[in-house]
C-alpha cells in the first residue's frame, strides 16, 4: 500500500506539473506575427525613437516584429529601407535582401563614418535622416515588357568553367533572374515582394526596389569617366570591402566584396587601373590552375552577366588581376574569388563608370 499511496503521489505531481505548464503557455504573450512586406510598409518603415509621441506602445511592436522576422527569415520592412537607401548614396550593401549581415553592416559603418555621425553597424534615427535625402519611395512598381520576355535565357549554366567555354552566351538563366539583378537584389527578395506572379509575361507588374537599374551594354568611351571621378581605391582584404576616392580623397563610394582566395591570394601593396571593359570575355590560363579544372591550354569564356567576371573588368597592373563583376551577386563578401577582388555586376559597373586610368589602387592587409 505504501509503494502504491508513493506512486500515487508522483502521479498527481506530474499532474500538477503538467497543468501548470499549460497554463503557463496560456498566459505568455503570443509572438507577433511578421510585419508585411508591402510597399506601404516598406516606405513607412520607421525606428521606434521615431515614432510619434504617444505611439510608444506601437514601435515597441515593431521592434519584436524584426526580431520576429529574423527568425522566420522573412525579410524586414526597415532593413529592405535602409539597404536601398544606402544603395542610393552608393554606400552598397550588396544584394538587397531586406536581411541584417556583414554587408549590411559594413555599409552602415562606412556611412556614418563619412557622414561624421557616431560609430554604428545598425540603422539609427540620425542616420535614416541623413540617408532620406528626398520623399522618393525605396520600393516602386516596374512592368514587365516584351523586350524583358524576349531575352535570350541560357538554360543553365555549368559550373565547369571547360563547358562554359562551350556557350555560345553567359546570359541569364530566367526571368527572376534577371529582373532580381537589375534592381539590385536578391531573388529571394523578388519572389517575396511578388508572391505568385510570373516574372515572363509582359504586362505583369511588380513590386522592386527604386534604385538606378543595371544596364548592359557598352558604355560611350568619350563620356567616361564619369563625375564624381574616382582617383584611388582602397581594397580592404580584412573588412572584404572596396572603397572609392575623388582626388581630394574624400570617400565617394564603398562596396562589399569577396577578395582573393588560398589558391591565388590577393596581392600587397600599391598598383593602378589600366583599363576598364565593359560585358569582358574570360580567358583562362592553366598556369592559375584553380581547382577542378583540368585543362591545359587556355580557353575563353564568352561574355555576359554569368561569365566568371560578370559585367565589368577593371584591369591592373598585375597580371591577371582586376575588379570585377560575379554571377553570384548574392555571395559577394560572404565566399572568396579566384585571387582577383569580385563585386556584384551592378557595383562594378558603378566602379567602372567612375574610375580614372591610372587610379592608384592600395591593397591593405589590415
């Protein structure tokens, strides 16, 4: 009787334990639900300190909303905001993907470190209100045209840089794509914005980011460089970023980017641009002898947005060394390059457009 009167007991413990877990969850405050990604939300995307008085309670939610967000990976209303906003101050963040990162927060640091307002890596009001130069939205519609339908898409690009030798095009691969690279931001992004509808078919409208789209193409030669002109680059091989300077020295335009690799660092020291070609072939030579590739003469790759340097080459005066565009925009600074310094297409196409021949170029190891 006895053992049976103890295990009675544990019984109504885990009874009472149970019971008083249940009510426990009843009583903690549900997590709120993501805030929308909807252009409305984004252009009003707000800090709580600016909040209006008396709405304290409201941007207090707004604040557990991101962090709702974080967790659920959707992209946030506020950072969607401030990436395009520092894209438009040419402060890039590389692909917009309304997501906190490196890239984010190198951004945020570099501008506020020109702009002489505190040291931060986040978003604060003093900086918002510095970046809102204008009442312009940050996410506008664009239509889908019969020019975007009638692209020519590869069907798929090999990672073997051998087999892509062998297209005759490194274009885009689809729609998304394309348009995703265009306004500067990630496909995640794109789709998010535009649940459900096609990216192909004319007429369609979309939700993107109101930046300077990227074009193809070549450039008028006579009309570069372009102001405001840049005469030094800083390449920062330990904060993975590229930094652009006028004559006076005075920071003009930062990128993220993804610099060297154990095969081919990057190099040291002091060099100059040489030349800048835009939509470049990609010549290899077996003397890299990067990883995988088998070859033993050189070879070229065609051109186009998926070749191995993207859309742009600034050349050095190192052999085989440049600034240059990626097909993967969206892993800019997050992986290493084949030894050369790799920028999303849209940014070297910036850099490009700007940069003097003979720009000195200044690699710091740290």
């Amino acid at each position: 009787m006895q053992g049976f009167s103890m295990r009675a007991g544990l019984a109504a413990l885990a009874l009472a334990a149970l019971s008083g877990t249940a009510e426990a969850r009843k009583t903690q405050p549900k997590t709120p639900e993501p805030p929308p990604l909807t252009a409305e939300a984004i252009n009003n995307a707000a800090l709580p300190a600016e909040a209006e008085t008396g709405k304290e309670a409201k941007a207090g939610s707004k604040g557990a909303d991101r962090k709702a967000a974080r967790r659920t990976e959707r992209p946030d209303p506020l950072l969607v905001k401030v990436q395009v906003l520092l894209d438009r101050a040419r402060f890039s963040p590389g692909a917009i993907d309304g997501r906190d990162g490196d890239n984010l927060q190198g951004a945020i640091a570099a501008y506020a470190a020109a702009q002489g307002l505190p040291a931060t890596k986040a978003p604060t009001p003093a900086l918002l209100d510095k970046l809102r130069t204008d009442s312009k939205p940050v996410v506008t519609e664009y239509t889908v045209s019969e020019d975007d339908a009638k692209t020519p898409f590869v069907e798929r690009v090999p990672r073997e840089l051998e087999k892509q030798a062998d297209l005759d095009s490194l274009g885009y691969t689809n729609a998304r794509e394309m348009l995703a690279e265009r306004f500067h931001m990630s496909r995640d992004l794109l789709s998010a914005l535009n649940p459900g509808k096609p990216f192909d078919k004319p007429g369609t409208v979309l939700l993107v980011a109101a930046v300077t789209p990227l074009e193809s193409g070549r450039p008028n030669s006579k009309e570069l460089p372009q102001e405001p002109k840049v005469e030094r680059i800083e390449v920062d091989k330990t904060s993975r970023d590229v930094r652009a300077l006028d004559k006076d020295g005075k920071l003009v335009a930062y990128y993220p980017a993804s610099i060297g690799s154990a095969e081919k660092p990057a190099p040291s020291g002091e060099t100059k641009v040489t030349r800048v070609a835009f939509d470049p072939t990609y010549t290899y030579n077996p003397k890299y002898a990067f990883k995988g590739v088998k070859a033993r003469r050189k070879f070229t790759v065609k051109a186009g947005p998926n070749n191995p340097v993207g859309a742009v080459w600034i050349d050095l005066a190192i052999e085989s060394y440049g600034i240059h565009g990626t097909p993967e925009p969206e892993n800019v600074g997050k992986t290493e390059s084949h030894g050369c310094i790799r920028l999303t297409n849209w940014d070297a196409r910036d850099l490009g457009l700007h940069v003097a021949k003979g720009a000195r170029v200044s690699f710091k190891d740290g």
